[in-house]
C-alpha cells in the first residue's frame, strides 16, 4: 500500500491533547476527509498510521511526522487541500509526500529536536546568557520526571542553545537537544534546572514550548526528518511490475 509521509503541528488550545488524543483527532480527519486508510490485521486492528515520539501535553509544535498507509492514491496536494478543509482550528499540516515502504520507524530515526522557548526572565540578556553558559560548562546534569532521578552528560545532552530577547523580561530560548539515547533531555527539564541552579539570578518563568523541527542526527549539517525519508514519484513504489 502506499506511504504518505506528513508533517504536521498544533498550537492554541490544542497544545493541550494528550498524543493518543492527538492520534484520535487526525485519523478522524483522514475519514472526514474521504481518504481511506488501511487497517492492519490481527485481534486489535488498526488503522495502519505510524507516528514521532510524543510530545508533553502544553507543547506545540511546527514540525510532527506521522506516516500513512492509505488504500487509494492521492496527490499530495489533493490530500493538504481535503484535510485543511476538516482540522481543527489549531491542527495543521504543512506537507506531504509518498515515501518508500521500506524505511524506519520515525521513533526510531529521531536523534535531536529544536525547540524555542518563551519565557520570563527579569535579568539583561548578557546576564541571561551568562547563567546558560555556566550551566552548559557543567559536567553532569541531574533531571527529575515523574519522581525518577536521572543523570545526563551536558555537553552530549545540550547540543545548542541561543538567546533572543524579545521585549522587556521576555526573551526566546532557542534549544537543540538530544533524544533517544540516555543523555535524552526535555526542553521543560532545562528550564527547570537553570532556574534552579541560579535562583539567586531571579524566577524563570516559562510562558511557551513549541518543538520547531526534528532531526535524524546531533551535528552539522543537521538533517530534519522530511528531508531524510526517500520520496517517490506518486504511484511509483507500489505500481512497480
């Protein structure tokens, strides 16, 4: 059947979907729109979609991966136009493209993602970068989610960082950060051990998350997701004799 490899996003309200809520509302879409996906076998059949790793419920985000197998063809434009038409206010998609059948799992793919943060900050940006510095010229970084401790290696966990100021005490975070592996870190998680580390220096608040791109590596030059999966003329993969 053929693949359609489709990057989307959420912001406003629906920032707030947990993922399985998230997955519910596009394939409800995807039969909104009248566009047939196939449904796998088995005792639990689904509907064949495969997704990225999840994002905390609160973040948004410009750059979410998911692949579809669909039982009929569509133009990758005819497929934005007819879903455009049925998303929810704060749903987008941005592209699509067939992709070959034989590629991995986008979970599996993902080494990094950039994030930009909003936050709240009452310090000059000279002294806002100060602290960052100081915290990325640490050794070993420890993090707590769910109540479970963890320690990371910073300089392998915390592959950028940059600051904008925005207006007054209100400045963006610009972070690249490692996934799948053990030196794995959330955005959120940063915030709170800078925060942490020099609460001396004042409360930081962070006002907004939204993950702006993921990649298939951790260096230069960075390769995002989209980019990386093989496209195919539509039709090609699956007509072949």
């Amino acid at each position: 059947m053929p693949k359609i490899l489709i990057q989307y996003g959420k912001s406003g309200a629906l920032r707030y979907l947990s993922h399985l809520e998230l997955m519910r509302a596009l394939e409800r879409s995807f039969r909104r729109a009248n566009i047939r996906i196939q449904i796998g076998q088995g005792f639990n059949p689904r509907p064949r979609v495969s997704y990225g790793p999840a994002l905390p419920v609160g973040t948004g985000s410009l750059a979410e991966y998911m692949v579809v197998e669909v039982i009929d063809s569509v133009a990758e434009d005819n497929l934005l136009e007819k879903m455009v038409s049925v998303l929810p206010k704060g749903l987008n998609i941005y592209r699509a493209k067939y992709i070959e059948g034989k590629q991995g799992l986008i979970t599996s793919a993902v080494q990094s993602a950039a994030y930009r943060a909003k936050v709240k900050f009452g310090s000059d940006i000279e002294d806002v970068a100060a602290l960052i510095t100081r915290l990325r010229e640490e050794n070993r970084l420890s993090t707590r989610h769910k109540d479970k401790e963890k320690w990371v290696e910073t300089n392998k966990a915390i592959l950028d960082w940059q600051v904008k100021r925005k207006n007054g005490s209100i400045y963006d975070f610009y972070m690249l950060l490692s996934m799948n592996d053990q030196n794995s870190l959330r955005p959120e998680a940063v915030i709170n051990k800078l925060s942490e580390m020099f609460c001396q220096a004042g409360k930081i608040e962070l006002l907004e998350l939204c993950r702006i791109e993921q990649y298939v590596n951790r260096g230069n030059p960075l390769i995002n997701i989209y980019d990386f999966y093989e496209g195919v003329t539509m039709g090609s993969e699956f007509n072949k004799s």
